[in-house]
C-alpha cells in the first residue's frame, strides 16, 4: 500500500529526512513529489522510530520541504530483465540510453540480491581463456572466480578491460556466454571508448552495457553495479549462460559510499571511508560463483584504481581478502611501453591450479607456469646486481636469466591489445622463451615434458 506524507524535516546532500511514518521498511523505493509536479526517486537507507532517512538518486535542489510530497512505494528498487538485454546498453539505473525501444522484460528482480550460500556453491574448476598470456598462462582465471584487477591512475585498465570483454570464452563447449560491462562514474570520453570499441569488434553482440558517467549522481554509483550483477545472474542462472561480469571503477563506487557516510554523519573508519566498507564489498563480490545443480556461472573481474599506487590503501586492501587473487599493473612496465603492463609477480589467481592441466589446457601447463615464475624472478634479480655491480660480475647463468626476463617481458607480457593468443599459443611461447636457459636450470619441470616440448637441437647445455 502506497503511503503519502507532507513531513520533510531537513534535507542533507543527497540525504532528506521524513518525520511520522509507520510501517515503512528498509531499502523501500520511494517518489518525491516536488511542488511543481516533477517526480524524483529515491530509496529508505535508515529508520528510527517514526523517522525515516531517504537517500535520493537525483539531486535534492528545487525540493520544497513544506509543498513536497514523500510517496513510499513498499518495494525496493528493480530491474526489469529479460534476453533481449543483450546488445543493449542502459543508464546506471537500468534504463536503456541507445536509443534502442524500450525492454519487455520478463520480470522484474530486486537489484539488492544476495550472496550465494556457501552450501549451495560448486567449486570453480574450468579454464577461461582471455586471449592474455600473462593471465591465461600464469594467473588462469577460472569459471566462476572473482579476480580483481589493481591498477593505478593513468594506467591503461580501460584498454586490458575491453580486450578481456572482447575476448574471453570457456575452452571446449557451445554454451552461450555474455559479458555484463558496468562503467561507474566514469568519463564520457572512456564510456564512448567502450562503446565504440564493443561495437566496431562485434563484442557488443553478447554484451549488455550499464553506464554510469562521472556527472551522473553519486548514489547512481551505488546501483550500478548491483543493476549488472542482477542482470548476470538473471542471466546465468535463469538462461543458463556463462556471464563475465566486468566493473570498472570500484573505487568511484567506494568514494560514493564514503559522501554519502559523511552526509549520514557516520563514524568514518580508515581514510574516511564507512566501517562497513568490507561488509558493502562483500555483497557485490560474493554474488559472483557456481551454484550446484545449475549450468550457468557468474565470473567477476572488478577494476580498481589503487589512489597512489598504494597496495595497502583500503579498498584493494579490503578487495584482496574478499576475491580470489589478484592482477597488478605496473606503472614501471608501462613507463617501457609495455602493454599491457601487468606485473606478473606480485600478481596472483589462488584458483590457477584449479582450472589448468591435462583435459583443461595442457598437461604441461603447471610446471611451466611455475618455472616461468621463478625464471622471471632470477632475472630480474640478476638486473638489478647488474646495476650495482656491472655485468662482469654476472655469472654465464645469471646473464642467461637476465637476457631471459627482457624477452620474457617484450614477447610474453607485451603482447598489445588486439592480440588473440590461444593457451596453446602461450604455452608454445613460453617453452620457446625457455630455450633461453640452460637445460639445468629447468628445475621445475618434469624431465619428460622437457623431451616432450622442448626439442633437443634447441636446449641450451
């Protein structure tokens, strides 16, 4: 039943308080009437009593608080979702900016949803194949994973985010697969280049888009994300389709959380950001997974911007005890023109090992992720004691590790963003790349694969 009242007390930022009401519940969808007859949204964020705090999408000016009326809904805020969103693209609130007709949606799903119970989850074990040695091959992303990307301001997060959107596919089926792309607060000029880009490459065709610029309100910014994790899993687990999730940018989203703390007037906790910041990420990271019994899947690849390039800053430290991993661009790497630029050191997908080997991508692929690792380790080691030392000081092997990390960096991570490589073409690559090093030195791979994939004429003694 639709309630009415005449009783706004104070209007704060975005935040307006209404006095009397009863039986109003949380996350309640709510219209203000305002005195010359336009209608703006917004939601119930707090109760106390016969006080409710409403948090509005748009802006609170021109809000007359004797002649306004407050009109709550009883029901929260939904998208309305259907197949035919694939190859649309819509607003941060759901509704389609393409210019395209209006969606006749199937139904219509509360955009808060929850996380997948821990009881009913399937433990996500199949390779997804992005096109990008430097995660297919030594930080796999695995079906139904959360895997992060941290990057830095100024990095090219954007570019690395299309070409996964573009590329990725599950190896060794025919069933369907979509991308859910959720831009948040970001520019017009980085929107456009996802649009273009997934409407030149034919990406658009599986894709459905939700856009959120940066002069888009700072609530929008709160659905957002919750608006394409709805659509995924309506997608996932209704259609039975493997869905990519993509958001960009996490920290835009975390910021808005932390205006709308101070406008509460809440206790901030580290950097001013709300003490439930962990508790807020959780609820869009933990909708991401396999659900037993069900064929579809949601994989999530959140993109966050770490502001100074600090590891330790909040939200990728709060980010990377909730996801599985994690992927790292580098500033130093993309300082030599290397894209994309991903440090593939401190990089990490805890769910590689799951998702790799005989019958997923090839038998050898554990123990030569493992010595490319520790290959590219002691090169850049042996770098670095060239710096101080000169390279006379070197050993013949610790040259042959230095020469390797260079190649490794060029031909393995460098691979530029319109570049499709197969697993078995990185595989290839890096065994091709090892030839760099004396057969000694293969400590980490099996004999057997050695005689197998690396011809003899070509091993160094």
């Amino acid at each position: 039943m639709i309630k009415e009242y005449r009783t706004i007390r104070e209007i704060v930022g975005p935040l307006l308080m209404v006095d009397g009401v009863e039986g109003i519940k949380y996350e309640e969808l709510v219209e203000i009437e305002m005195q010359d007859g336009n209608v703006r949204r917004g939601r119930v964020l707090e109760i106390n009593g016969d006080k409710a705090m409403v948090q509005l999408f748009e802006g609170s000016s021109g809000i007359n608080l004797r002649d306004s009326k407050v009109r709550f809904l009883a029901k929260p805020l939904t998208l309305g979702v259907s197949e035919d969103m694939i190859g649309r693209v819509f607003d941060g609130m759901g509704n389609p900016k393409d210019g395209g007709p209006d969606l006749i949606s199937e139904a219509k799903l509360d955009i808060n949803g929850i996380a997948i119970n821990p009881v009913a989850r399937d433990y996500p074990s199949e390779f997804i194949q992005t096109g990008v040695s430097a995660i297919d091959g030594l930080n796999t992303l695995v079906r139904g994973q959360k895997l992060p990307i941290f990057s830095g301001s100024g990095l090219p997060h954007a570019n690395l985010a299309a070409q996964i959107a573009r590329q990725a596919k599950v190896l060794g089926t025919d069933e369907k697969f979509a991308v859910v792309f959720a831009a948040i607060g970001i520019t017009f000029e980085e929107a456009q280049f996802f649009i273009d880009d997934f409407k030149k490459t034919g990406a658009i065709d599986r894709a459905v888009l939700f856009m959120n610029l940066a002069n888009d309100p700072a609530i929008e910014r709160i659905s957002t994300p919750r608006m394409a994790l709805t659509c995924a899993e309506y997608l996932a687990f209704e259609k039975d389709m493997h869905v990519l999730v993509i958001l960009t940018d996490l920290t835009n989203y975390c910021e808005a959380l932390r205006e709308i703390s101070a406008a509460r007037r809440e206790v901030p906790g580290r950097r001013g950001y709300p003490g439930y910041l962990y508790t807020d990420l959780s609820t869009l990271y933990e909708r991401a997974g396999r659900i037993k019994g069900r064929k579809g899947s949601i994989t999530q690849v959140p993109i966050l911007t770490m502001p100074e390039d600090d590891k330790t800053h909040p939200i990728p430290d709060l980010t990377g005890y909730i996801t599985e991993g994690q992927i790292i661009l580098s500033r130093e790497l993309y300082k030599k023109n290397l894209m994309p630029p991903i440090d593939v050191l401190p990089s990490l997908s805890r769910l590689k090992d799951k998702g790799i080997g005989d019958g997923k991508t090839r038998e050898d692929h554990a123990d030569t992720m493992n010595q490319l690792f520790a290959a590219y380790a002691a090169g850049k080691e042996a770098k670095e004691l060239q710096v101080i030392l000169g390279e006379s000081a070197l050993s013949e092997s610790d040259k042959a590790f230095a020469k390797f990390a260079d190649e490794f960096e060029k031909r393995y991570v460098s691979q530029g963003y319109n570049t499709n490589r197969t697993i078995i073409e990185t595989l290839n690559l890096g065994w091709d790349l090892l030839k760099i090093l004396p057969r000694t030195e293969l400590k980490r791979i099996k004999d057997k694969y050695i005689d197998k994939y690396l011809p003899e004429e070509s091993q160094v003694d």
